[in-house]
C-alpha cells in the first residue's frame, strides 16, 4: 500500500514470500563477514533464481534445501508435562514435552506459546534447579522435571555487557590461548603470568584504555564518540607484552584473527582448536577471536552460546535447552547450520524446546505442539501435537495448512 501510493520501500529480508514479492531484490553475499561484501545479483525475482552465484536463489529453487529427516527420534522415553497452564490467555491446558526430541512449539502470534515456554516451563524449571525464589506462571502441577537435571535458555540477548567480552573467551578458549603465550620462551624470561595477556586486570593491558582498544567520550545530548586508542592503536595491551610472539604472532595478531584462521593456526594446540572449530561448524568462520560481543548480531550471539554448550556437552545431565525463535534475521544457509547445531544437541541425549514459525525448522522437528488456533482470547488451547506430518493434516491448525503445502512443494 505505501508503494501503491507512490513511496519507495526498501526492506532487510531473509522471508520467502516477502523476496517473491518483491519488484526489486539486491542480493549481498555470497558469504559472510570476509566473505561477503559484493553483490551477488540484482533483478527481478527470476534473475536471482537463474544466478548460479545466488545462495539464495539456490534455496528459492529448490537447487538446494533444509533436508527432512531420514526418520524422527524416538527420543529417551520420558515425558515432562504441565498440567492446567493457565498463565495469559492459556486455558487451563495439559501439554506433554517428550523428552531427548527436537521439539518445535508453533501458533499464531499471541497464542499463548511464550506464556507456555518462558513463563511455566522455563521458570518452574529454573525454580527446581537454580532459585527457589522464580515465580513461574499459573498452573497446577509438572510431572517428569526430575528427569532434566539442566535447563538453558538460549537467546538473542549480546554474550557479554562491554566490549572486552568476545567469542574466544565466551566459549572458554582464551584461557588455554594466554597458557600458550604465558609459557613463551620471552614470558618464561621475563616470568609473565597469564594475567599479563588478560585485558580486564592491570599489568599487560593498556591502562589508556583500559584493555578496550577504543576510548568512548560521553556527549549526553548527542551519540558517544569512539576513537581508536592513541596510546596502544587499538592492540589493547601494552608495548612490553607485545614483544611477546607465539610462532611469530602476539596476542593482538591472535585475537584479530578470524576462526577459520584461528583453526589452521592452532591444530597442533587440540584444547583450542576443538572450541573453535565448534564456531566454524556453526557458520561462524568470519568473525574474528577478540571480536567485541557489542558488535555480534542476535543470531551471532545465540550461536556463540551454543558454541560453548556443544563444547562442553555433558552426556550424563539430561539438558532442556529452550530457543524463542532462533531463525530471526537468518538466512536460510544461517537456518540450515542453525539446525545442524540443534540436531547435534538432541543427538548427544538432551531435550531442545523451541518456538518457531520457520516451516523448514518445524518441518524438522521430532515433535509439534501448536497452540491457538488464534491469537489473544481465540488462542490458549492446544489445537494439535504429534509428528509435522500429524500438524499437517489436521484441518483445524493454521501451521499445519501451511505446513502441508510445505511438505508437498519439498
């Protein structure tokens, strides 16, 4: 309607049907961070299904695809249900969650699902585990919580609240990369201790800065001014803990590498390389080690989380790990890597708990539960729950007629 009037729109989008709409599309790419940075092709909606460079014209054709599942788990055999989920508009709902599936909570927006999943489930959970204090929303009684002895909830919000937080130490690498410089030929002589090559205490970092690498000047009324930090250029660390190398690189060299790079560098080091390594798996090859987490995404930083739970995966604690529509402002290459993470959570023996709309990712779930059928008072039932092919035939389910023509068009 704006453009029918006489407005130019111009949209940020990962949405299949939005992109079909479209009179114009400008595709960057191809990859990205270092890998991205060009345009790819820009047309009509049938020039980017025929550019043999578009990822996205590879999805939208069909060239490539989300693949569905050989069969869906049968999971661990365990059932952890909420009994009488009134909290919002929930109508006084019983929902059943197998446990050691992949299982995907669907319905129209104000349905009731964030009630369900955040309120109850999360917070009942977090009451058990952690802090008797959570007040979870209103409902009758839990059974089978004794069965997850670990619950996460895995969102979009930044990894760290200043810039010295970043990847390699989210994920916990950066402790062994300062072991490594520590034990240095130069630092050995000089007796540095891994305190030296940490940028939140005094002693290496720059004290200009305070290890930032930037100074920021408040201007109150208008946007703070960040300039590059005169006396270390940025480095972080003072001139003496520069001189020390690891195989010819100094700390700042190590942090602004990327983690593919960091890979390479680090193979005969197994402590880091597997941590990282987890990173590139996730798509996540172009950001750098010292990455400030300020500048990470969303959806960087929600995998940057779960980067650090497939390293440290624990077999013997069933982990319920809870994700509020993770597929936000992700391509579908991003979805696709998203899933492969997931899948390796549920593979390892937990429980992933996630609300969706992203029919690729519901079509491959283990488990639906959609709840409405509409939004606000016309919503808080549980219309259908059982396998994708199960939502999809039920005629009473939005997400399942959308769904089935989903199933049909793949």
């Amino acid at each position: 309607s704006l453009r029918d009037i006489g407005n130019t729109v111009i949209v940020v989008e990962h949405d299949e049907d939005t992109i079909r709409a479209a009179d114009h599309i400008v595709e960057m790419g191809p990859g990205p961070g270092v890998h991205g940075g060009t345009v790819v092709v820009q047309g009509t909606f049938q020039d980017v299904l025929k550019s043999k460079a578009s990822p996205t014209g590879q999805f939208l054709s069909g060239k490539r695809s989300i693949a569905m599942p050989k069969q869906r788990r049968n999971g661990i055999g365990k059932v952890m249900t909420v009994r009488g989920a009134r909290e919002n508009n929930l109508k006084n709902v019983d929902v059943a969650i197998p446990l050691g599936k992949l299982v995907a909570i669907t319905g129209a927006s104000g349905s009731g699902k964030s009630s369900l999943v955040n309120e109850i489930v999360y917070k009942a959970l977090w009451k058990r585990l952690v802090d008797t204090r959570t007040l979870p929303g209103e409902h009758d009684e839990k059974d089978g919580v004794e069965q997850v002895h670990k619950v996460v909830n895995n969102d979009q919000s930044p990894i760290g609240r200043n810039s010295r937080s970043n990847p390699a130490t989210y994920i916990g690498s950066y402790d062994t990369i300062r072991d490594l410089f520590t034990d240095a030929p130069l630092s050995v002589e000089r007796g540095y201790k891994a305190g030296r090559f940490s940028f939140n205490v005094k002693g290496g970092r720059c004290e200009e800065c305070q290890g930032e690498g930037a100074i920021t000047t408040q201007l109150y009324f208008m946007p703070d001014v960040e300039v590059t930090c005169g006396a270390c250029k940025g480095a972080r660390f003072n001139s003496e803990t520069l001189e020390v190398t690891l195989r010819g690189k100094t700390i700042d060299d190590v942090l602004n590498m990327s983690v593919e790079e960091g890979v390479a560098f680090f193979a005969e080091e197994p402590n880091v390389r597997k941590k990282i390594q987890v990173l590139a798996d996730l798509g996540l090859g172009y950001l750098t080690l010292g990455q400030s987490a300020t500048t990470l995404s969303g959806g960087e930083a929600q995998r940057v989380k779960i980067a650090a739970e497939l390293s440290t995966l624990q077999r013997s604690k069933h982990t319920l790990y809870i994700l509020d529509e993770p597929t936000t402002g992700l391509h579908l290459a991003d979805v696709e890597r998203l899933l492969e993470s997931l899948n390796r959570l549920v593979d390892a023996g937990h429980t992933v708990l996630l609300i969706e709309h992203h029919l690729d990712v519901i079509k491959t779930a283990d488990h639906v539960i959609d709840l409405g059928p509409e939004g606000g008072h016309a919503g808080g039932t549980v219309v259908v729950a059982g396998t994708p092919e199960d939502v999809a035939t039920c005629k009473a389910s939005h997400t399942g007629r959308f769904l089935k023509t989903h199933l049909s068009s793949r």
